[in-house]
C-alpha cells in the first residue's frame, strides 16, 4: 500500500500551482454525490481499474486520491493505480473529512464545474432569459418562436417544452441557419434546468447570431414549477446528414469565437506531438453528434457531444489543466465548444481542417487502456446446472443497487465492492463463488478482490444479468433490497426532480443558484472567462 500522503493545504497549494493534477474521489457515485471537493473526478472503486485509464490517461501526472476518512478504499485504489503504473500516487490525509475539517469547501451534486461555468457566464454575460409562463402566452398566441432543447436527444425524447426540436447544444452554431427563416425570430434554448439554457443561449449570441435569443428561465423543470405539463416522446430533432448551406458564414464566425479564447488551430502533425508528448495529458475528443461518431471517427478519438462536454467536463477529462484536442468535420462545432472549455483552464486545441486532416496524413493512435484481466467464464446452463446442485455456489449480484431492486436471480446476494471485504468476512474459502452484474467488467474485478481474499474457485456469468434474462431464467424484485443506506452508488440528491417532485426541483434549481457563492477565491481563479461579444438586448418579452 502506498504510504505517500498529501494534507489539505499541500493539496490546496498544488491546485494553484498551474501543474496539471489529478484529484480522485473513489467512493461510490452516491457518496460522492452527497459532497466532494470542487476540482475533483468520480472514479468509484466498483469501477476504479476500468475508469481510471479513460479519465487520467497519463500514468506520469500527479494524482491523489480520497475515500471519506483515508480508509480502506482509499488504499486499495491507490494501491490499484501503481499496479497500472501511475508513478506519482498520493493519498489525501484524512479523506474528506480531513479537507473539511481544514475548513475548505465541499460541494454537494455532480458536474460542478460546468454548472459553475454556467452560472458565473449568465453574471458575467448578462444572458437574457425567457420565463416559462412568457413562452407559453407567445405559443398560445401563434406568435413565431423557435424552441431548440439543447440536451441530447435521449432527454428531450422522454420529456421537453411543447413545440421544442431537438438541437444539442453542440449543434447550435452548426445548424441555426438552417433552423431560422430570418433574423427576427425569437430564439429561445432550454435544457431540464439552468446550464445548458444559459450556455446554448450564449452559445448563439457569442457566434454572432442577429437574432434575440433567449434561455428558458429554469429550463423544464421551471415550466413544471409554472404549472404547465410537458410533452412525453416528441420526435423532432435537427438533422445530421449533411453540413449547412451556410457552412463557410458558421465557420468563420466560429473560429473567431474560439480566436478570443485563446484556442489554437494545430495541424494533425501538431496534434500527434502533443499526443506524443508523456509530460502533458491529451484528451482527443470528438465533439460532434454521436450518430455521426458511430459512422465513423479518429482512431484514438472519444465521443465526447460538445454540449455534454461542457454541460459536465468531468465525466471526460480528470486531469486539471490538461490538453484538450476538439474534433469534428468542418471546425465549427469544435471551435464553438472550445470557447467555453478554454474558459474553464485547460489548454485546448482545435484539429485544423477537421477529421479529413488527420485522414490525408499518416494515421495515428493512442494507447489502449489496461484493463483487468478477465475471470473464468460460465454460461448459463452452466449457471443453472451448477445452482441446482445439492451444494451450490455463492452467487453474487454486482449490478447497481436500483437495478438488482427490480430484478435479480433469485438466489443472488446483492454485492458492492467497497463492501466486499466485510461479506466475505465469514464465508468458506473452498466454496465456489458465482458473479452476475451488468457487464462484466464489474465482475472481473469482484474477481480478482475474491481471489486475493482466499476464494479459489470464481467464475463470472458471460453476458450477465442480460444473458440470464434472455435465457428466460426466472427474476425476482426486491423494492427494499438493498437499503437506501447499503445503495452506494445511487445518487439521491434530488433525484425525483424530473419525475414529479416540484420541492426536489426547487431545491436543485436552489443548488445551481448558490454555487458561485461558496467558491472560495482559489476556485473561482480557475475560471477564465473572455469578455462577452455584445450585451444583452432590451428585452422583447419577458
């Protein structure tokens, strides 16, 4: 076990040092949710070998590491980073509590960081917003208006504002030509709250768009908070197939925007040595539309939609002031989303001439990830077979908590690897042990933690909990198994907000309001923001 340790002021001190640093929180993603420190990463130890890799690429960068009090999870996750090679591990005296009781910050929520961005854009930018109440009166007057919904489309499909399309935040400055049939059409961009509406707004405005544009004030939950019912299922989205008519106008406009951030073009050769370079972390990501990513993309590139990227950096980059290469087609949907991500203190890049750059020239990768060796596997007859048998096996569950509630194996125990240790505890080495979850990668390490306890015979269910269900093997439900307490990695902070519960939604939307206030001046250094490009407009309606 590693046996360097960090104190909270030395960790302060290296936030501010301009290095890049990598801070994991490695408890479950509930835990997590209820507070963590402002400029760090969720890798949960149920998951941390097979995460780690993908959000701190780079084995030579600093990283620490914390659970809630610098406890048992803690440990093994920094022993299990060494074992993948990171050279320069630390642990956090005292976890969590110890950075509490050195009297800085916790923040409760995830994507902190973007959401701040979002909040210190609308002081900084006077970003003018649209309550829900003004929106629907315009609709129910026939007045033209043009609702765009920048979340991904998965969201907007299961709920949106009435007369909304589809249009990722991403897509915004790529397709609003196409989208407006003049410039005095009101423009108004929601997501489910405040950060997306803000950022797509100011996405538009920042681009140059002549058009008033506005944020729905609260975005959905607002418009249920006023009353009014949303639309289950819509089916309008912007299209992908081919680049706008208006192509060159958008790529200038946006390439000018990414220009006052500071964001540089660099050539595929450019891109490779930063690639290359073992003393800076880089993150390839591709910023367009995933539909487009699946018909193909970069070797080496990850699919990171550039609303969500800047809507919730942290669940792709967990190296603080790393290198950040956007990737698209035509440049304009990469520089657009590198404005805001410059802002936020990364080094970030646009890859000049888009995908067919890196195509005309020598192609290229980036290592694969380590992953853990996997387990013997079993399939279900074999299961079945087994589990018949006058002495069965142990069969454990690894699937989230939520959804081993709604249906399990009937003989499987619930199993979550934090908790892993004290279940074993008292258990036969000898017998065998038997793992399911949702995929298998979960499984594979429960694997190899049951193998270092002593078990001497673990297999894991190919395909999982899946394979088990298409097999028609009978499930069972457990509404109240496992506790809310034991359900480490589900996140309870107002997680109703968008089923229903109007007090969780105005406690969210509370959360979102109050984040600037309780950075401290070391945390809102972190945020750069360029001057807006004009000011609000008088507003039309309200």
């Amino acid at each position: 076990m590693t046996g360097r340790h960090v104190s909270p002021e030395t960790l302060e001190r290296m936030l501010g040092d301009g290095g890049e640093i990598a801070v994991v929180d490695a408890r479950e993603h509930g835990e997590y949710g209820e507070g963590h420190l402002f400029f760090c990463v969720s890798v949960p130890w149920s998951r941390f070998e097979l995460d780690l890799p993908r959000r701190v690429p780079n084995r030579r960068v600093r990283l620490v590491i914390y659970d809630q009090a610098d406890g048992a999870v803690a440990g093994a996750a920094a022993e299990a980073a060494e074992a993948l090679g990171y050279t320069d591990v630390a642990r956090l005296d005292g976890g969590l509590e110890g950075w509490r009781a050195a009297g800085y910050g916790i923040f409760a929520g995830v994507n902190v960081p973007s959401k701040t961005l979002g909040e210190l854009v609308e002081a900084a930018y006077g970003t003018p917003s649209l309550t829900p109440e003004a929106l629907a009166e315009r609709q129910r007057r026939g007045e033209r208006v043009l609702v765009l919904d920048g979340r991904p489309w998965e969201e907007y499909h299961a709920w949106s504002i009435p007369g909304a399309m589809s249009c990722p935040n991403a897509e915004l400055p790529y397709r609003i030509g196409e989208l407006v049939p003049d410039d005095e059409t009101p423009v108004v961009v929601n997501c489910a709250g405040r950060t997306r509406s803000l950022i797509g707004c100011e996405m538009l405005r920042q681009l140059g768009v002549n058009n008033p544009v506005y944020a729905l004030r609260n975005g959905t939950m607002g418009w249920r908070l006023a009353g009014m019912e949303l639309d289950h299922g819509a089916e309008r989205r912007v299209a992908t197939d081919a680049p706008p008519p208006d192509l060159e106008t958008r790529r200038r406009q946006a390439q000018a925007m990414a220009e006052r951030a500071g964001v540089r073009r660099l050539s595929a050769a450019q891109v490779r040595d930063w690639l290359d370079d073992s003393g800076r972390t880089t993150y390839l990501l591709d910023v367009r539309d995933p539909r487009e990513y699946q018909r193909g993309h970069l070797e080496g590139a990850v699919s990171a939609p550039g609303g969500q990227l800047i809507q919730a950096t942290d669940q792709w980059v967990g190296v603080r002031r790393a290198r950040l290469v956007l990737v698209d087609d035509t440049e304009v949907r990469a520089a657009a989303c590198a404005f805001w991500l410059a802002q936020m203190d990364f080094e970030v890049a646009v890859l000049a001439g888009g995908e067919a750059a890196w195509w005309a020239t020598e192609s290229g990768s980036t290592p694969a990830p380590v992953a853990p060796s996997p387990a013997r596997r079993l399939d279900v007859p074999a299961l079945v077979a087994e589990l018949a048998a006058a002495e069965p096996p142990w069969l454990l569950d690894c699937q989230p908590g939520m959804d081993y509630r709604k249906a399990h194996a009937p003989q499987a125990e619930w199993v979550i690897r934090p908790r892993l240790p004290a279940l074993a505890a008292d258990r036969d080495r000898t017998r065998p042990v038997r793992l399911m979850g949702r995929g298998e990668g979960p499984a594979d390490l429960l694997a190899k933690d049951l193998s270092a306890l002593g078990f001497s015979d673990v297999a894991v269910l190919a395909g999982g909990v899946e394979a088990w269900q298409n097999a028609g093997q009978p499930v069972t439900a457990s509404p109240g198994t496992p506790s809310d307490g034991e359900c480490l990695d589900f996140l309870f902070f107002v997680h109703d907000r968008h089923h229903g519960n109007l007090e969780a939604a105005k406690r969210y939307l509370a959360w979102e309001h109050g984040l600037v206030a309780a950075l401290s001046p070391g945390e809102r250094a972190h945020f750069r923001l360029v001057p807006p490009r004009r000011r609000s407009p008088p507003l039309r309606f309200a």
